[in-house]
C-alpha cells in the first residue's frame, strides 16, 4: 500500500506533464473501453430480440391425447415471406368465442378486416400501394416494442373470419422458452464473436498496453532513481503500476459512460441492416465487472512488466544503455499459428478439408488468434535484425541513422507499427467471413421458381397469379402416389401445359406437339421412375396410359423445373376440375431481387393466405448475413480507430521521448530535413516489415477459415488488390503522420535534463 500511496503522489506531484500523461492515458482507456463494452454486448442484444420473438409463437391448446382442442380457442396462420433482403411476417387471426390474452404489443385481437402492423411496416404501405395488398384491412393501430424483435422488423396481424382459416391453428396463449429461427444461428454467433475477438480485442489489447506505458522511457529514469534511492525491486514495479491502474479505473468509469451515450443514441438511430432498442444494449454485471476490472488488471500487468528494467538494472537505465536482444521464444505464438493455418491449406488443396468438425472450430480461430499475437511479439526482434542488416548497407546518412536507432531501441519503433499491423491482418480476416457468408446465402440461380399448392387457389385467383407481369411461366405438376412407406413415388410425374408453357420453363423443347400427351425426356438427368410406353399411370383420382411420343428438353443445370421421365399432359385433355387437389402450381421468373419481390407482392396481393415456397430462396439467411455483415462492418471501424487511435498515441509519445536525441543532432549540424527523413524511415521500415507477414499469414487465416467454412469459394483472389491497396494506404498514412514529430524548435534544456 506505501508504495501505491507513493505512485500516486509521484503522480500529482510531478508537474502539469505527469497530470497531463495521465489524462491522455485515462482517455484512451476510456476509448478501449467504451469499444470492449460495444463488443460484450453484442450477443445480449441479439438474445433480447429472439427473447422477444420467442414471447410471441402461438401456444396450441391439446387434449390429453396431445390432439389439437378447436372449439371456442381463436386460431392463427402465419406467412413468411421475403420483402427485398428483409422477411414480411403476417399472422392471420380469426377470434374465437373464448377469452385468450392478445399477443404481446397488441391490446386486443384483430377484428374481422382490422389490422395491426408494426411502425416500419406503417412507413413502407404509406408509399408503396402495392404492398398494400399483403396485408388487407382497416389500420386498427400499432404493435408495440413488446411484441417485436427490432424497431424495424416487418410484421403485421391481420384478422379474418374463422371460415378464412380452415387450416389454421388454435392458441390458447402465447410465449415459449425457445425460437424457432434465432436472428442468429448459433455456430454463425460463434463464428461473429471470434472475427470480433480477432478484428476488436487483438488491437485493443494492444492499444490500452499503449496508452499504459505513455512516457516509458521518463517513468522508467524517475523509476531507477527510486529504485537507486533505496527502493524494493517489486515496490518499484507498484509505484509505476499505481499510475496506470488509477489511469485505467478512471478510464473504465469513463468508457463505460461513453458506451452508455452511444447506446442510447445510435440505438435510436439504427445501422444498416441492424436495429435495437436501447434497453436491449443495456449494460450488464457481467460486462461492468469485467471492464472494470480487466482494465485495470491489464494496466497493472503492463505497468509492472514496463518497470521491469528499471528495477532490475536501474544504472543501465540512468545511463540510456541500448534495450537487449529479444529473446527467441517470442517467434513460438507465431510459428504455432502458422502450423495450424498452413495444415488447414494443405488440405484445402489436397480436398481433403475437414467439415463442420468439433475440432476444427476451436482450432482454425485459436491458429488465428495465436498468428496474429505472434506477429506483435515477433515484430521488435524482426524488425531490429533487418535493421541491422541495412544498416551495415546504407549509403544515406539519414536512412542509416534511422536503421541505427532502430537497431539500439526496436520497441519503441513497434509500438507505433503494431496497431496498424494487425489491422490489415484482421481486415483480411474479416474479408474471408464475409465471403462465406456470402457464399452461403447467395442465390446462384438461373431462374426462380415458386410453388404453391393448388387446391389453396380458387379459379380466379390462379388465372392472376399466373397472368402477373413478371412470371416467365406457369405449369401444374401432378404428384405421383407414394410407396406404402411413403419414402418413394411410384409412378412419373405429371406436368399440365401446353407446348409453349413448357419452352418458356425450360431452356430447350424439341418434338412438342400441343394437343397430345407425350413423355418428358431430359438426356442429361437420371429417370427416377422408369414406367414403359402404355403402362397405366395414375394420379391421385385421374388415370392415364404412359404415352409412346416423346418430347425431348433440356433443363436448367442449377436449379430442375421438371421431374425427368413425366408425363406431358396438354389442359385441353383434362375434363374441367380434373386436377387433383395435390397438384403444385409452379411459376418461373427471372431471379433478380427486384422480380422476386415483384412476383412474391403480387402472389401476396391476389391471395395471401397462399403458402408460397420459393426455391433456393432463403429469407432467413438473407436477413442473418445483413446482421452480421452488419456487426463485422461495426467491429472493423472499431478496429480501425482503435488502430489509428494507438497509432497517434503512439508517434506522439515517442516523439516526446525523442526530443533529447533530435536536439543533440540539431546541435550537431543535423538539418531538419535530414532528421525529417530519418523519422518517417524509422516509422515506415518496421512498419513494412510487420505489413509484409501481416498480408501473408492474414491471406493464409483467411484461405484455412474459407476451406473449412465448406462455402463455394475456398481461395478469394479478388481482395488481393484491396488488402494491398490498404496496405499501401497504411504506409503513406504513417509517413505523412511522421513528418510533424521533429521539430524547428532547439531546446538545449532537454540535453541538461538527460
């Protein structure tokens, strides 16, 4: 405690300098820890909206056989469909003659022709008519934050009479302890929080170990002389770990404050893709605890291990002797990730990559984390060997003074290139993601294709919907019975359309003729029911004689409209009300995002009871890659001004440190320019040698986690251009940010101090 009690009145005690290092370490502690706090509170916003969700699924009412009770209980039917990139929920409510508790966010159920929608869907019907048609009736008001996952979210509660919703089900309540679709999946959340632990808390670790040794090397000569006065060798290290840790605790009070102003008003503001309510961001024990006392804990580990020189060897420090060679361990992080990483290459080369294995997702994240750990520790012993080689080899005064002082003191060198090295590392990183993500939920379709039952439509409806604008074509597929054990068809499929229905659905017809029945023949697809020319086949109710004639086509590759080996059926053959209720009405359109919305508005408009099935279209993964798209975007602009932020404060406390040296060459005749160009090639030179591996090992992260991700890019060539772009970017910015440190001002009072 003496020692504390002495760091703080070395502290207060010292001159407007020491109070103003540590105002600027509080700060940027305050900013680590605003960040920290952004981070940790992620996955609880996300929970609060699947709470939320979970609040809202219908709880059906059952007899103590577990069959459905109907009677008295109001029923519900909900459709999901997409609206853009965004899902469009309606539930449909017919009242019933019992009392049951509303959803949550609604006062009462829905009328007959009422209906409840939420704030952003209000927004979006009062300028778009046409989305009007989903969601039929009077506005009888909104839904409240209650019954919403976010303020944004598209969901409407329509309600209908009770002979509207045969098939829908009856609620006794509302509530249930899981979601059926979290906003997101739970290996995609894992996958979130480790990019965040890469892209935010590697450069923030590294940022507040900055900010904790502002003027080392003063602290460090105030050190010794305590140290030399009589002082303990661990009463030394607490002397300086009080200041950081009090610098740290006031910073972590501040961040935390800092968190709560952003909260409250980018909360209210929304990102894009991405919105909560504030409670939902909310600060929780867990996270209070742990920034304030991680924060702290890590200053004191790094305000006692900065002390370490000074108390060992307080004479050395006194008299400016050059730092020791790192030691050789510090390359073991790095070469441990490295042989994760490369492993996981090698395999994605040789197609041997490991899928969806337990192993793998703790080993691939923790070869990453240990790279880019390993890139910091390595870079003062890389950065001070080639130093030393250039050295020797430099013809420029100014580029050997600087290869000099890099060579004598390599730390302070790499604390100003740390920062920015593991940004470019981490922004590779969280390109891979993004692109398996992208992967995974891109539609690569040549068409889109939607199914709707048939015996959902009346005749009127099926005429508009098939007569909408954007439909490329339309057929009916007639399913074939199914084996006893319901696992296998046991005949051919039957497709009603006409000659020309069928050329627009698929792209090539040849030997059609209308009129007649004909089989479908695709010679590059498997028949799956081989049935012989005459043979009886039936559907459902209606039985046919397998035709002889047969109509040649060619499918699309991606995506089949047809069932190889059916049965070509023209309308005119059927008598009327002849198709089976089981029948499919399939329509095809082009599979833009804008034809989709228009064709899924339209189906909606005409019947939106109907369930609508669109292939390879899935709303909910679209939804989830916009969250987390969203989330890393986030976590790579805290990253990045967390690596600028370390960066700054990093050139401006060793320009301070610097001042005595700059002023004795001055003195020396040195001119300014000379002493300019020595300062950016003393910045720039350790930065490119940690940019160069940072580019490397971060392309090898990003390839091992797309090879084991199992997504249809494995090795991403095209950000090549952008990572080195930013890298490039990265150097200019740090040596344009040197130029400013050496200064026209001599102060010779600076040699007499030192």
């Amino acid at each position: 405690m003496r020692e504390l009690l002495l760091g703080l009145r070395l502290l207060f005690g010292s001159g407007p300098g020491s109070r103003v290092r540590f105002l600027l370490m509080a700060i940027g502690s305050s900013l680590g820890v605003c960040c920290l706090a952004i981070v940790l509170a992620i996955p609880g916003v996300l929970d609060a909206q699947d709470t939320r969700v979970a609040g809202r699924q219908p709880a059906i009412p059952r007899d103590a056989s577990g069959t459905a009770v109907v009677d008295g209980y109001p029923k519900t039917l909900t459709r999901t469909d997409p609206y853009g990139s965004a899902p469009l929920t309606r539930v449909f409510v017919a009242r019933g003659t019992k009392t049951v508790e509303p959803p949550p966010g609604l006062r009462t159920f829905p009328r007959d022709g009422q209906v409840f929608v939420s704030p952003r869907l209000r927004e979006l019907l009062s300028h778009r008519t046409a989305l009007a048609r989903l969601v039929p009736g009077e506005h009888a008001g909104l839904i409240g934050p209650a019954g919403l996952a976010r303020p944004d979210e598209l969901i409407a509660y329509v309600g209908v009479s009770r002979a509207q919703l045969p098939d829908g089900d009856p609620v006794e309540g509302f509530g249930d302890s899981s979601v059926p679709l979290p906003a997101v999946a739970p290996t995609t959340l894992d996958v979130l929080r480790f990019t965040l632990a890469a892209v935010v808390l590697l450069p923030l670790v590294v940022f507040l170990s900055v900010c904790a040794r502002l003027s080392a090397a003063d602290r460090a000569r105030r050190l010794a002389a305590l140290r030399l006065l009589g002082l303990s060798r661990k009463g030394t290290q607490r002397v300086n770990a009080a200041e950081t840790v009090a610098a740290a605790g006031l910073g972590a009070i501040l961040g935390l404050g800092e968190y709560w102003t952003a909260n409250q008003v980018v909360s209210r503001i929304g990102l894009p893709g991405f919105t909560w309510y504030p409670a939902d961001g909310a600060l929780t024990l867990q996270t209070v605890v742990l920034c304030l006392l991680g924060c702290p804990a890590l200053a004191w580990y790094v305000g006692r291990a900065s002390a370490g020189k000074a108390a060992a060897d307080p004479l050395a420090v006194r008299r400016g002797t050059a730092e020791k060679t790192p030691s050789k361990w510090v390359f073991l992080p790095l070469i441990a990730g490295l042989g994760g990483i490369t492993g996981y290459c090698v395999l994605g080369v040789t197609h041997r990559a490991p899928m969806n294995t337990a192993l793998s997702a703790w080993l691939m994240p923790s070869a990453a984390l240990l790279a880019g750990a390993g890139l910091v520790l390595s870079l003062p012993a890389c950065s001070r060997f080639l130093a030393r080689r250039m050295a020797r080899s430099a013809r420029s005064f100014s580029f050997g003074l600087a290869m000099r002082r890099n060579e004598a003191e390599p730390g302070g060198a790499v604390r100003v290139a740390t920062g920015l090295v593991l940004l470019v590392f981490t922004a590779s990183l969280a390109q891979g993601v993004v692109i398996e993500l992208d992967g995974a939920a891109r539609s690569s379709l040549p068409v889109q294709t939607y199914q709707i039952l048939y015996g959902e439509l009346n005749g009127s409806q099926r005429r508009a919907i098939e007569a909408l604008p954007d439909v490329r074509a339309h057929v009916v597929t007639l399913p074939a019975p199914l084996s006893a054990d319901w696992e296998r068809s046991t005949g051919p499929e039957g497709v009603v359309a006409t000659c020309g229905q069928l050329r627009r659905a698929v792209p090539q017809v040849q030997g059609c003729v209308d009129g007649r029945l004909m089989r479908l023949w695709d010679p590059g697809q498997p028949e799956d029911v081989r049935v012989h020319a005459g043979d009886d086949v039936r559907f459902d109710h209606l039985s046919l004689k397998m035709p002889r004639q047969t109509v040649r086509y060619r499918d699309h590759q991606d995506l089949l409209v047809l069932r190889n080996g059916g049965v070509l059926v023209p309308p005119t053959v059927l008598p009327p009300d002849a198709i089976p209720r089981g029948a499919t009405l399939v329509l095809v359109s082009a599979p833009g995002e804008k034809t989709v919305r228009a064709v899924l508005d339209g189906i909606g408009g005409i019947a939106p009871t109907a369930d609508v099935i669109p292939s390879g279209l899935n709303i909910d993964e679209f939804q989830e890659v916009a969250i987390v798209k969203t989330l890393l975007t986030l976590g790579m602009t805290l990253g990045l001004l967390i690596g600028v932020a370390a960066y700054l404060v990093a050139a401006a406390d060793r320009a301070v440190e610097r001042r005595a040296q700059v002023t004795a060459l001055t003195l020396l005749g040195a001119r300014t320019r000379t002493l300019r160009a020595a300062q950016v090639a003393q910045v720039v030179s350790p930065l490119v040698v940690g940019l160069v591996p940072a580019l490397v090992v971060g392309r090898m992260a990003e390839s091992s986690y797309l090879v084991i991700g199992g997504g249809p890019v494995l090795w991403d060539r095209a950000g090549l251009p952008v990572l080195l772009a930013g890298a490039a970017g990265v150097v200019a910015v740090a040596a344009v940010g040197a130029l400013p440190l050496v200064g026209r001002r001599i102060d010779p009072e600076l040699i007499r101090r030192h």
